[in-house]
C-alpha cells in the first residue's frame, strides 16, 4: 500500500544551502533541507533533509529525517528515519520506522517504537536526560 503524502511536505520551506553556516537553533514550521552546516539544535514540523555535503552539530527533530551527510547530535523522527549510504549519525535515535543503506554508519543508541505507548515513553526518557544534562551543564544544552 503506498504511503499518503502530505501536501504541505512537498514543498520546502527552509534551505540552509551549500557555503552556509549557521549558529544557533532552528525552529522550522515545514519541510527543511541541510546543505551547508549547522551548530546548533534543529527542529522542523514536517520533513529534514540532510545533504550529502552537511556538516551538523545538532539535534535534529522532525517527522521525516534523511541523513545524507554527517550529524553529530540525536535524532528524533516521529514517523520514519532514512539514513543513506554517505550518511554518518553519531548520536542516539528514536523513530517509529528506520532504514539504514548499506555503508552508512550509525554510532549510538537506536530505539524503534512500534506503539504510540513505546514513542511517548521514549520520547520522555530523551527529555528527562536531556533536563538533567542541562542541569548539570548549566544550563547550555537545548531541550529538544
């Protein structure tokens, strides 16, 4: 059964484009694409596409991630993860569904949800240590 695609997906809203840097958390309201590099946490309310050439220090939210290039940070894909074969994650995942091509590396932790019950419990696990890393670092870590 092929997969309903959402309208509002098929457009990009956000492109961070090749020989770009960005400092700081991204808060994006729809489909986002990565070529160039980010520092900082990322968080889009529909698709995250991550170039081949990206370079992040971030994690990243979405509901559909694709890691084609490298991200340093934890991903959190509400509905499915694809990680390509040029794709380096290190970092831990939480998703729903997940796809690793042959070649990609992935060094952390991966928790697949096959319930809503699994994913919310998940889900507030990551946040919980995510609030006592900020505590203990003072405050310079971003929930996610």
């Amino acid at each position: 059964m092929p997969e309903k695609v959402n309208r509002k997906d098929l457009s990009i809203n956000t492109i961070i484009g090749p020989n770009t840097g960005v400092w700081g958390s991204i808060d994006a309201g729809g489909f986002t694409r990565v070529d160039g590099s980010v520092n900082g946490d990322m968080s889009a309310q529909g698709r995250v596409v991550v170039g081949e050439r990206a370079r992040m220090k971030s994690n990243v939210t979405g509901t559909q991630v694709t890691i084609g290039g490298v991200v340093r940070g934890n991903i959190l894909a509400s509905e499915r993860l694809v990680v390509l074969s040029t794709g380096l994650v290190i970092g831990d995942v939480i998703t729903r569904r997940i796809q690793a091509d042959e070649g990609c590396v992935i060094h952390g932790r991966i928790v697949v949800c096959t319930s809503e019950e699994a994913w919310n419990e998940a889900l507030a696990e990551y946040r919980d240590a995510l609030g006592v890393r900020e505590t203990l670092s003072g405050g310079e870590s971003k929930g996610v």
